[in-house]
C-alpha cells in the first residue's frame, strides 16, 4: 500500500487509472524499478499508455452515462436553479420585512405627530396644512392649521380625534345611536343622536366655529335670538302668504359640501376634512356575522338629523339661497323667511298677482342650490284662509289655533281627573310633550303659557301622578290615579287663557 494512502484512497487511485500503473508508481517510488531519466522502458510505456487510455475511456463513459440520463441532467439543473431562486426569494423576503418593520415604525411615528389617513374616499387633501388666517379672523374663528392644533384646541389626543373623525365603510363601533320618529304628515323620521364623545366634539365645533359665522337675515332657525315667533312676525297681516318645504332636507347636505363649507371659512384642508367628518354620518345597516354586530354604510355621508350642529351647518350652506331668495322676494314685492327647511314668501296689494313668476323662480333657485322642494307641502294661504307660519296663525296678529288649545286644555283636564295613563299629546313622552306644549304657547302667548305650565307643574306635584310617572319611565305597570274633583281657585283662570 502506497505510503500516507488509506485503503479507500488506494481504491480510488486505482480506479482512475490502473491497477499495474499504481503498482508501477509505488515501485519507482521506492526504487524497485529503475527510471529511465532519458526514455521510459518499453513495459513502463505500456502501463502508461494503459492507465491514461483507462482515463479517457472512465471519462467517456462518465459522459456517456450523463448524456443517457438527460431527465436527471435537467432534474439537477433544476434543483439548483430553484434552489438558487429559493435563496434569492428568502434574501428578498427579508429585504422586505425590514423595509416594512421600518415603514410601519416611521408611520406610527408619524401617526403621533398628525393624520394623514381617514378613509378611503376622504383622505386626499389631509397633507395640506396651511390654513387662510386673515379669512379666518375676519370671522373670529380660532386659527387652526393641522390636526394636532385642532385636537389641543378641543382637548382630545388625536389619536381619540382620528376614532371620531375615520370614515369606515364597514365597523363594529357606530358614533351613533338612531331611532325613528313618527312624522305628522305620515312616514317615520329617522333621528341619528351622537354618542356622548362624539356629541361633546360636536358641540365644540358648533360654539367655537359655526356660531360665530353671521346668518342671512332671513334665518331664523337655531339662530341665537330668534325662533319661530320671530320667522312668523314678518309675515303678519299680509294677504298672501306661501309655505315652501325642502324636501330631505339634511340628507341631502352631503359631507363634500360641509368640507366645502369649512374650507370658505377659512380652513386648511386637513382641517375641513376633520370637521366635516365630525359633523357628518352615513346611514347603516346593522348586520350580525358569527355572533358579531357590524355597521354597514349604505349611503353617503350627510348631516344626520339629531346631530347638534347639523341645523347651524344647514344655516350657513343655505346663505347663497337665503341671499337669492330675498333678492326675489324685493323684485316681485314679497317678504321672506326661513325657519330651517320651511321657507315663507308673503305679500299685499298688487305683488299678489305674481305668485306664479316668483314660485317658478323659486324652483330654479332651490334645483341650482342642490335641493329638492317638497310637491306635496306648498301652500299658497289667501285672505280669507287661516294663515300660517311655523304653526303660528298670522291673520291679524300672532295667535295659536283654538282648535288645538281646546284639546290641549281637555287633556289637561283628563290628566286631573283620571291620570297620565293612555293619555297621549304628539309623538313622545306625555310628559315632556305637554311641557314642550305649554313652553310653545308661552313664546306667543307668554302669559297664557306661564298659567299653562304652572297648571302642569301642580298636576306633576301630586303624589299619585309622580308614582304614574316614574312608572312609566321604567315600564312598570301603572299605578290608578286618585281621581280629584274638589274645585281648585285656578279652574276659572287657567281653562280660559287663550
């Protein structure tokens, strides 16, 4: 065995040429046979010749073999290059995962310095900063360039104020609780009231930038210093005078216009965008899903109605149409108001005549401002006609419909007599719509109202009508009320006010 060689080498080194040329190679190694230094012997020659013919002939084969298996050849050479490739994918995938790990730690960096995303229709304009500040102090609105300073102005962290404000398609958490109402004209009205986090929002919105932006003077609804009894007084004594109704009022004040309306304030767009979410709501379906409730969006955003601020944003959109409609109103010799969506056009003498060219006109007006009038609610009241506005009769002078105080004061005095069970006035609670009748009274009729309401507040202080009324809050059954016919001093005062 050829010296420093273990057995398999040995095996190996015979194998790659010959058997007599390793032994050739071992006997010159150790002398055994003499090398020729000019010529190798003729033997030597042989076993060289042999062992190198071995060699092309082990290589020929070996290719020979390789050629005969072309599927192994291309199964190799695609291992390799999947493997190759795999190695490439994982290099990449980990590339990847650390561009990712660093994107989402400068997002939620940047998360905590301002809001660049609220929805997927609503977020375009939310990297512009830069609010107009000689408009917005033209107004007295506070100057607010960016959601940090908004959120710091309102005493939220922002990422409370990006929960208020993000705009979701499909969620498991609504800003809203929603109910209907009864309409009196038929039909259900849907009522969406915001919850208390939302509402508080809200509410700063509507003291801090919305009531300091001046009304048309023809707005006398959710105005600060007017009501339904100052809308009513311009039109007393007139010979005609015209109900108009918008019809979906608040629905149809989307939340592009409410945006729109904040950034004429004023406003950056991350700001109006801000605000305008805040202030608007789709309507949804409530669906359940493996045990889970979700709120589906099947509208687009509007002002819903029950919201604090919608009425005073539905003031300022309708500006251009108050503006308009006055200047209708002084071309054809006609008085106008608006308490929310019902407008009022009245007149005497001659301007009478042309009710016709200023309804056509008023219809152009409300289709190019983005509503719709209501075809079943225009009502045209002549001389002669019980007129009103709001409510109030407005014939001679400011006055409430007999009709309606006679049945008001019956049910007063059946609430005396047999108590608050099934007794009914409006759409609500008995209690609070007989107090919210009385309060109405008192603003045309101020001292017919104030006998009104301490009436009711002897009723409430009896015993037996407290007990039926907390009933009633908690749904318990009702209890009898004491039935009460001694005379009281003030039957003959009360019963007879109006």
């Amino acid at each position: 065995m050829s010296a420093g060689l273990t057995r398999q080498q040995l095996y190996d080194q015979i194998r790659a040429s010959s058997k007599e040329e390793v032994i050739l190679e071992g006997m010159q190694r150790l002398g055994f046979w003499a090398k020729s230094e000019i010529m190798p012997s003729l033997p030597e020659m042989i076993i060289q010749k042999e062992g190198e013919l071995r060699r092309e002939l082990n290589q020929l084969l070996n290719e020979q073999g390789r050629y005969r298996n072309k599927q192994q050849v291309l199964n190799d050479m695609r291992k390799e290059r999947m493997a190759a490739a795999k190695a490439k994918r994982a290099e990449t995938k980990k590339r990847n995962e650390e561009k990712r790990l660093q994107r989402a730690a400068a997002w939620a960096e940047e998360k905590k310095k301002t809001i660049l995303y609220l929805g997927e229709d609503v977020s375009a304009g939310l990297n512009k900063t830069t609010s107009n500040t000689e408009q917005l102090q033209k107004f007295g609105l506070p100057v607010l360039n960016d959601a940090v300073q908004l959120a710091a102005a309102m005493g939220l962290s922002l990422g409370k104020l990006r929960f208020l404000a993000f705009d979701r398609k499909v969620g498991t958490v609504s800003h809203y609780k929603r109910f209907y109402l009864p309409k009196k004209s038929g039909g259900r009205r849907l009522i969406s009231a915001p919850m208390p986090q939302l509402k508080a929002a809200q509410y700063w919105v509507l003291e801090h930038i919305l009531y300091k932006v001046p009304n048309s003077e023809a707005a006398h609804g959710f105005v600060p210093g007017k009501s339904i009894v100052t809308n009513a007084r311009n039109h007393v004594g007139q010979d005609v005078v015209i109900n108009i109704d918008l019809k979906d009022f608040f629905p149809t004040i989307e939340y592009k216009r409410v945006k729109g309306l904040f950034v004429k304030l004023g406003y950056s767009e991350q700001v109006a965008t801000i605000l305008g979410l805040l202030c608007t709501e789709p309507e949804v379906d409530q669906v359940a899903l493996d045990g889970k409730e979700y709120f589906v969006a099947n509208t687009p955003r509007h002002l819903p109605q029950g919201a604090p601020g919608s009425p005073a944003i539905t003031n300022l959109i309708c500006y251009g149409l108050d503006k308009r409609f006055e200047g209708l109103a002084k071309k054809f010799g006609y008085t106008y108001s608006r308490y929310a969506d019902d407008m009022t056009f009245s007149t005497k003498g001659e301007a009478a005549d042309k009710i016709g060219q200023l309804l056509w006109s008023v219809k152009q007006v409300v289709k190019e401002e983005g509503f719709h009038m209501h075809p079943d609610k225009l009502k045209v009241m002549r001389k002669g006609d019980k007129r009103e506005v709001t409510g109030i009769v407005v014939n001679e002078k400011l006055s409430l419909d007999r009709e309606t105080l006679r049945k008001f004061r019956a049910l007063l005095h059946q609430i005396e007599k047999t108590g608050l069970a099934n007794k009914q006035w409006g759409n609500g609670n008995i209690i609070s719509s007989i107090e919210g009748f009385a309060n109405y009274v008192a603003m045309v009729k101020p001292e017919a109202g104030r006998q009104l309401k301490d009436k009711i507040k002897l009723l409430m202080n009896r015993d037996d009508l407290k007990a039926q009324a907390r009933a009633m809050m908690t749904g318990a059954p009702v209890p009898a009320a004491k039935e009460d016919n001694s005379p009281k001093k003030e039957d003959g005062n009360w019963w007879n006010v109006v």
